[in-house]
C-alpha cells in the first residue's frame, strides 16, 4: 500500500542521508526517485500514473532544495 511505501522511503531516506542524525534526512532526487519506482513495482497495487505524478510533485519540491528530497515533502 501507499503508506507502508511511503514508510519505507522514510526509513530509506534517514538511512541513506549524509545529514547528521536527527537532520533532514535529505537524499538525492535521482536516488529517492530510483527506490520508489523499484519499491511500487514491487508493491503492485500502485498505477503507474499515481507514481509518476507523485514523483513528479516531489521533483519539483526537490528542485527548490538543490535536486535533494527532504522527508517532509511527503
């Protein structure tokens, strides 16, 4: 489902980060962009339309943050 995807970007993004613990969490577009598309093939109940847009409306909160995705923009 959404959430426990959303739950493991999450985790992902904490583990993965290069801020210091309790930080941002920030991760790389390319990076979050590339999880979530293997995490929501995987998963099968999530169209192919709902992870674009999805991954659409977080590029574009990315690109206001230097291409780096912060746990907050979703």
């Amino acid at each position: 489902t959404l959430q426990s995807l959303l739950s493991s970007m999450k985790q992902a993004c904490e583990i993965l980060t290069r801020d210091p613990e309790g930080g941002a969490a920030r991760i790389p577009f390319e990076t979050f962009s590339f999880l979530y598309l293997y995490l929501a093939s995987i998963d099968g109940e999530i169209s192919e339309t709902e992870t674009n847009v999805f991954l659409h409306e977080i590029k574009e909160q990315a690109d206001k943050h230097s291409g780096m995705v912060l746990i907050r923009h979703f």
